[in-house]
C-alpha cells in the first residue's frame, strides 16, 4: 500500500494529512468501561492519541489532553470527547519542561479531584541518516520529551491515583527492532520499555498498574512532519500485512489496560504491530 508522497513542519496536523487518519470517529462503539473515570493523555490532540481520548470517552471517561501547540487538532479532539458527553480539559506547553509536567498533572487534580488513568503517549522523532547529522540539542530533546517528561509525569501523579488505576506508556516496535534512521527515537522506545517493566514492579503494592503499548507503524501526522517523502510513500509496506495501522487500531488496548478487566495485567508490552512480532 503506497501513501501518497507529502511532507509537514513538525510536529504536523491531522487537516494536513493525506489519506485522512481514521480514529473511530464512526465506528468505535463504547460499553461503560471506563465509567467515570479521570484521564490523562499527553500527545492527545492527534494520532494515536486523539484515538484513545475518543475511545476513552465513549467507554465514559473524562480526558485531559496534553499536546505542544496543535490547537486546532486539540479543540477537534476535545469536540470528539465532548461529544460523547464527557468533558475535555486542554492544556497546551511542552513536555521538556518539568515544571509544564508537574502542571499537568496539578490541572487534572483540581478539575478531577484524582487520577485513575495516566497516558504517556507524546512523542518526538526526526530522521538522520548518520550520527554525525544528528544535533546535540535535538538528541536531548528527544530525550526529554519522551522518557524523561514521563518520569516527572508518573512521580507527580502516583500520589493522586487510587488502588487499581492504571499507567500506559506509549512504546513502539523500534524499542525492539531500532530502526537507525530513527537513533534518538529509537533509543528513548527501549528506554520506555524498560522504565515501565521497572515501574510496574515499583507501584504494585500501592495497586497501580503499569503497561505499554508497542506500536508499528502508524499513519499519524508524526510520519509525514518528520520523515522524508521516500519513506512516506512506503510506510508500512515492511509489515507482513503490507500497510500502515489506523489509530483506531491501536485504541482499543488502551482501553483494555486501561480498565478493572486488565485488572492482573501489568509489566506488559502489547505490540500492534501489523504481524511483526517483538520479543
């Protein structure tokens, strides 16, 4: 399956993508599952993450979305959840910056009284073709937007989550199979795997589960804002199913990890990964 050849500025937008990302929009069903829930979703304005604010709210959970500065995407995310009757708390600012991360995590208390499911699904990438290429600056931010704003966002929250929430990490099939183009990324996916084997192990006997969920490719406006128009054409061509994943694809494992079902899962992986496997 070829996408069309196309480029963005990061970090990208879903009303710039070409074929359109399907979130659910009009097929995912709810079922009460997440009943009155507190969420927390970084990177929720789009992708993957708009899949699971939308998912998460028809199972009837409020959901705080975290993104950079998508503010169209973000209302668009939020119209979705509201939609569903439930509310949308914004909060745009970046992620690289501790304090913005404390913040979060302040806002979702004073407008939920607690946290029953933190999301750390944002994420930074860029495409080099040699380390040499690869800035110190961005190396870093890549660094910080995506492992280490989970550790200042998981240390801010544990004390406002009750027995049987739940953390979900947003890892990917690179922090099994690194893909080199994508060295910084790559990097912090394993790093995340880890961080959350180790702190699942950490919060069990406060009744806090924690898990993550390996994504394949994804056709989100991650691709397009950050890799070149060659292997936007060709995303997902080298999976044994022969094309990219739909946002909707991935949603319904948060909400399975997400919910009392899942209630002995923790220290998981769960790839989605279009039949390539991941150890």
């Amino acid at each position: 399956m070829n996408m069309p050849s196309q480029q963005q500025t990061p970090p990208g937008s879903e009303a710039a993508l070409h074929p359109k990302a399907d979130h659910g929009e009009t097929t995912y069903r709810g079922s009460g599952r997440l009943q009155d829930k507190a969420t927390v979703i970084t990177g929720g304005d789009s992708g993957i993450g708009r899949a699971v604010a939308l998912a998460y709210a028809r199972e009837g959970a409020d959901v705080l979305i975290s993104y950079l500065n998508e503010h169209d995407d973000a209302k668009e995310t939020a119209r979705l959840v509201e939609e569903a009757g439930r509310r949308a708390i914004l909060v745009p600012g970046d992620l690289a910056d501790p304090a913005h991360c404390r913040a979060i995590i302040e806002k979702a208390v004073t407008e939920f009284g607690r946290i029953d499911v933190l999301v750390n699904n944002a994420a930074f990438q860029m495409s080099h073709e040699a380390i040499e290429d690869i800035p110190d600056a961005e190396w870093d931010y890549t660094f910080q937007v995506n492992i280490t704003a989970m550790f200042h966002l998981c240390k801010a929250a544990v004390k406002h989550m009750p027995r049987g929430s739940s953390i979900i990490n947003t890892t990917s099939i690179n922090s099994d199979k690194p893909k080199p183009t994508l060295l910084a990324y790559a990097t912090t996916k394993g790093a995340i795997a880890n961080f959350t084997g180790g702190l699942s192990q950490l919060l069990a006997d406060k009744g806090i589960r924690v898990n993550s969920v390996a994504p394949g490719p994804i056709w989100t406006p991650l691709i397009p804002s950050t890799m070149p128009p060659d292997e936007v054409e060709s995303f997902g061509d080298e999976t044994p199913m022969k094309r990219p994943g739909q946002p909707k694809e991935v949603a319904p494992v948060f909400v399975m990890l997400a919910s009392d079902e899942a209630s002995y899962i923790s220290g998981a992986r769960i790839a989605v990964t279009g039949g390539t496997p991941i150890l």
